[in-house]
C-alpha cells in the first residue's frame, strides 16, 4: 500500500479528494503553490478559494442538476457543502457564502484533519510513481503544464476554452430545421445526418449579423492571455472581419438542402452537431463567442429553429487548462498511460466550482479504495456525479471536447418521460429521484467495499 495519496492543488478539487482520503483513513498530502506562487486570479494563500463569484449556483435538488449535485457531495461527506453551509448568505434558491470565511473555515478543517498535510511548493513536473491526484485547475502553472503536454501530447493539453453554446436537441424546432451532414458524408445513415441545420434568407441574415455585431461583449482580463492564446476566433470577431466572412466560414450554405422546401436555396446556414454519445446535446458549430451571456441567448435565439433553445451551457472563450479526458483518461479517472497519476477537477473538463469538487471528492475515494486493495462499483451514470464522470471519461466527443456544466442533458433519459417543456418539472423530478436512489445505493455500496 502507498504511504499517502499526494495531491497537486489545493483547489476545490485538492481539498475534496484530501478530504475523501482523510474520511477513508488515508492519508493525504497537499501540494500547493499559493502563496508562494500566484496567479492571476487568486487573492490570498487560502485552500479552496472563489476566484470570481461566491455562488455555488442552484441548491434545488429537485429541479436542477447542480442543486442534485450538492445533494449528492452532502450524501458523500463534502467538506466544501458542510462549510459553505455554516457560511451561507441569503440568495434566493442560490448556495452563495461569505467567500473569505468559506475558504477560511475549509483551510482550518483540512489543515486541522490529523491524516491532512500541506506542503506549499510549486509541482513542475508529473511525479513518475506513487499514487497522485492532479488538481491544479484552470491556471496550471506553466512548469507544471509544460511536463503535462510532454505526457499526454501537445493536442490533447489546451491552454484555452472556445466553448460554442450547447442546446438541448428537444428544444430545436424541427418543423424549420433538418438533419444532414454537408454533402450527405458518411458511410451510414447515422453520419449523412449527424448535423442539424438551421436557414436563413438573406434578410434574416443581415439582422444576425448586425445584432452580432452590435451585443454586448465582455474583454479578457489582465494577464489572462499571457503568451497563450493561439487565436480562436469568436463568431462575433468573424462579423467584424466583413459582413460576408461568415457565409463563408461556418455560416456557408453550400452542399445542404432544405428539406422542407427543397427548392429554395438558403442565404446561409447555422449548423448543430451532436454533442454527447446520448444525442441530448448539440453544440452550434464555430460559434464560440465572447458575447455577454444574456447577449447571446437573445441573439442565438434569432436563429431560425433557435427560436425556443433551451442552452445547456452559453458560450464563451476563458483562460483555462484542461486535457482532452475522453482520450487521455480512464473510467477510474487515471491517466491510461500513467496510472499512478488521477486527473480530478476542472483540468479534467468539467466547469464549474461544484462540479470540480466533485470531481475530486470522487478521485479521492477511487484513489484512497485503491491504496486500500478494493475497487469500488462503477458510479451509476444516472446520478450527477456519474454524468460528469461518464460524460468527461466516454460520453463526449474527443474531437469537440471542452469543458462543461453538470446538467439533465448529461443524463441517460428516463424512457417513461413526456419530452418538451410541458414535461419539465415532471421529468426533471424523475432525474432527481433516480439519481438520488442510485448514489445511496452506491455509496452504502462503497463503505462495505472499502472496508474490505
Ligand atoms: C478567472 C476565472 C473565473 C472563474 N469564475 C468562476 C465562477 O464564478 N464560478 C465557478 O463556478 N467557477 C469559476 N471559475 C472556474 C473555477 O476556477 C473552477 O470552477 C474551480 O476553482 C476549479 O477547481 P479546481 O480545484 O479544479 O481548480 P482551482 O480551484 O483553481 O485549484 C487549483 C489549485 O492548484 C494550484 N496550483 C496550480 N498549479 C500548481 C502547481 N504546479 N503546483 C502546486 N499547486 C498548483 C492553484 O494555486 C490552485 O490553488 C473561474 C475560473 C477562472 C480562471
């Protein structure tokens, strides 16, 4: 058995899968460059700091994925939902805290934790045995990133998200728009149909455009770019280059037909591809945006088909290190090349403070049943935890990969389920029933395995 699980980052995801260790009776080692090493984003040397809001989002279980999540991590023993409950603040149904006493109250409980130890050091290079979990999240210092690219591949390390917004397929109207694949490609007919397509006449274009151009944007930050970005050009900043530029890039209407009116030639048109193994999901293709959130629903929703898009996730283009996981990772979270090594958080494709402690809670119970000689069960697919993990480590396309929320999209439907928003509350209850069942059942699973 390994003496320790050490852990790279002391983030939302180092903190949990020391803590998850910690509550397996494991001991855990935190390495962790702040303060010693900063970054652009972080203020203080505190574990498990906010950089932006101070919102854990949505706490309805009920209804909404990520509130299942905290539901689930509550089941599981989360160190960040028991501190971010004794530092609550009023936010309507959101789980929002004071973020200084939060980050305060969870250094003290992890530091305080006697299997607990925090080394602050900066990692600059993947370590080459014991048992490790990296969680150095979306500002990986750049010694650290460099041994990462060496291990997995340049392609498959990206320094940037260029994320086009993702629908919800039952949202698309399919009275307007068809499936098909330019050229109808494909050896079967699955491929000749993998896009949705959306047409527009020339009018209707130049009203996209002009409201392209004329939505509100928001800037990178300060230091965000330093040296990295390799020039992924935000749809808007296509429209700004010329009003036709985009009816000859991602917009171009060639080799499609209309199949609702097969004789009229479309001016332009948007295309959706399939996002997820369970066809739930479609991203719009080339439109990552920098557009401000309520901006680009507005203007996506102008797209013929769009009209009522329900968006799983808007789009966006952040500073943010993450690995092709789909490719790179096991079902186990361990690097296939290098198994000594997890990958937990938000370097592994997920977004999102909650869905990254997550990711490490589930990390640090893999790692810790590891060094124990027991392997859990598989996490069932049907709860938060499992989406993300089945969606991070299989349900994704590699080719498309980029980070992503929890949300229903990335659950396997309920068979019995009335699709559409008429069906929502009842559907989405369904979710969050089955989900809940399934991770008690997996969790009760898992003390009797770990125990072993
Ligand atoms: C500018 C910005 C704004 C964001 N705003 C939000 C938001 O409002 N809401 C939200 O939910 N998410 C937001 N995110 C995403 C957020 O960062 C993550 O969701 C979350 O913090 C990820 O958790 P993590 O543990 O994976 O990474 P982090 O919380 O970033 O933790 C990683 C830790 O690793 C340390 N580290 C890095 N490299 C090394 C190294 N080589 N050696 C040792 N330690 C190292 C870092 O200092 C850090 O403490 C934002 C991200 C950025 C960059």
């Amino acid at each position: 058995m390994v003496d320790a699980i050490h852990i790279i980052g002391g983030g939302m995801a180092g903190v949990e899968a020391a803590w998850a260790c910690a509550r397996a009776g494991v001991p855990a080692v935190i390495h962790e460059m702040r303060p010693k090493v900063g970054t652009f984003a972080h203020r203080t040397g505190d574990l498990a700091e906010m950089v932006c809001s101070n919102s854990f989002r949505s706490d309805d279980h009920e209804q909404n994925a990520v509130g299942l999540l905290h539901w689930e991590m509550r089941a599981a023993g989360s160190i960040t939902m028991e501190m971010a409950a004794r530092h609550r603040l009023p936010a309507g149904g959101a789980l929002a805290v004071d973020r200084d006493a939060f980050s305060a109250a969870v250094t003290a409980a992890v530091r305080g934790h006697p299997l607990v130890s925090v080394v602050e050091e900066e990692m600059t290079a993947l370590p080459d045995d014991g048992s490790w979990i990296v969680a150095t999240g979306p500002l990986t210092s750049g010694a650290l990133a460099k041994s990462i690219r060496q291990a997995t591949g340049a392609e498959h390390l990206a320094f940037f998200d260029a994320i086009a917004p993702i629908v919800h397929a039952d949202t698309i109207d399919m009275g307007v728009a068809w499936r098909q694949s330019r050229y109808d490609k494909g050896e079967t007919e699955e491929e000749r149909t993998a896009y949705i397509n959306c047409p527009m006449d020339r009018a209707h274009y130049e009203a996209f455009i002009d409201a392209l151009l004329a939505a509100e944007k928001t800037e990178f930050r300060e230091g965000e770019t330093a040296g990295y970005f390799d020039g992924c050009l935000p749809v808007e900043v296509m429209a700004e280059r010329g009003r036709e530029t985009l009816r000859f890039g991602p917009m171009k209407p060639v080799g499609l037909t209309n199949a609702h009116a097969p004789d009229v030639k479309p001016y332009a048109v948007v295309q959706l591809r399939r996002d997820n193994a369970l066809g739930t999901l479609y991203n719009i293709v080339g439109f990552q945006t920098k557009m401000k959130h309520g901006a680009q629903a507005a203007v996506f929703r102008m797209i013929p088909g769009l009209k009522d898009a329900g968006f799983a996730r808007l789009g966006g283009i952040h500073r943010n290190t993450f690995i092709n996981s789909p490719t790179l990772l096991d079902d186990r979270m361990r690097l296939r090349a290098r198994p000594w090594l997890r990958f937990a958080g938000q370097i592994t494709g997920v977004e999102g403070y909650v869905e990254s402690a997550a990711m490490g809670m589930l990390a640090g119970r893999l790692a810790a049943a590891e060094a124990k000689g027991a392997t859990l069960p598989p996490v069932p697919a049907a709860t938060a935890v499992g989406a993300l993990l089945s969606h991070i480590t299989g349900g994704a396309d590699a080719k498309t990969f980029q980070p992503m929320n929890v949300n229903f999209g990335l659950f396997p439907p309920l068979p019995e389920a009335r699709s559409g928003r008429r069906g929502r509350a009842e559907r989405y209850k369904g979710y969050t029933d089955r989900a809940k069942a399934d991770w008690t059942a997996w969790l009760s699973g898992t003390v009797a395995q770990a125990a072993e």
